[in-house]
C-alpha cells in the first residue's frame, strides 16, 4: 500500500485548507491512520489520527481547529483545518500503522502547508 497526500497551499491565517491522502490499495483492516507534521528545523510532529472505528486523538495544538476523518470505502484520510495559524506551516504527512501481522508503517510523501501572517 502506497499513500499520496495532496491538499496543501499557502493560505492566509484565519483560514482554512482540506488535506487529502489516499492509499494505492485496499486500507487493512484494524489500521489507524494518522497526520504528522513536520515544521523547517524541527522534529515530525503527531497532529491527529483515526483508527478503524473511528476513534480520533489530536494533539494539543490541533484539539478544537482541525478534524480528521476517513473514508475506508475510498480508501482516504482527511484532515479538515480551520483557525490556521503561521505556527502551522510545515509538511504534512499521513501514516497508516497496523501492529498486528500483517504489520504495516507507511508514510506518504508530504504536502506543504504555508500559513502567512
């Protein structure tokens, strides 16, 4: 399984942007599917994720301005942002991790999010 993120741009804060990853096969089942982050000379950084159920976790500084959701039949992830601030400018990344065998790790190549002042 290959995933393809898509969906950033340069947005002024205040504003809002829909990110988008699809996955080239079928999502294993118990799968959970996650966005990170990754800021210019900083560590990736968990932002949300959404397992198979349904279950979301965000981080601190997502919790209230962004949602994430998925679509299994359509093999996608999504992460809704709202409020976006400049502190939110980074590459964003999505994951689908599975512990179980077959296990799986995947991360998909990035899409940049600017935010400007």
């Amino acid at each position: 399984v290959q995933l393809q993120a898509s969906g950033g741009g340069l947005v002024q804060a205040g504003g809002s942007l829909r990110l988008s990853c699809v996955a080239s096969g079928n999502i294993p089942g118990a799968a959970t599917m996650s966005w990170y982050r990754q800021a210019p000379g900083k560590q990736r950084e968990f932002v949300a994720s959404v397992t198979s159920g349904g279950i979301t976790d965000y981080a601190a500084s997502a919790e209230g301005r962004f949602t994430v959701s998925r679509h299994n039949a359509l093999n996608a992830l999504y992460l809704q942002m709202d409020s976006l601030k400049p502190e939110d400018t980074a590459v964003y990344y999505c994951r689908l991790r599975r512990s179980m065998t077959p296990v799986y790790n995947t991360w998909g190549q990035g899409t940049l999010v600017t935010v400007s002042s």
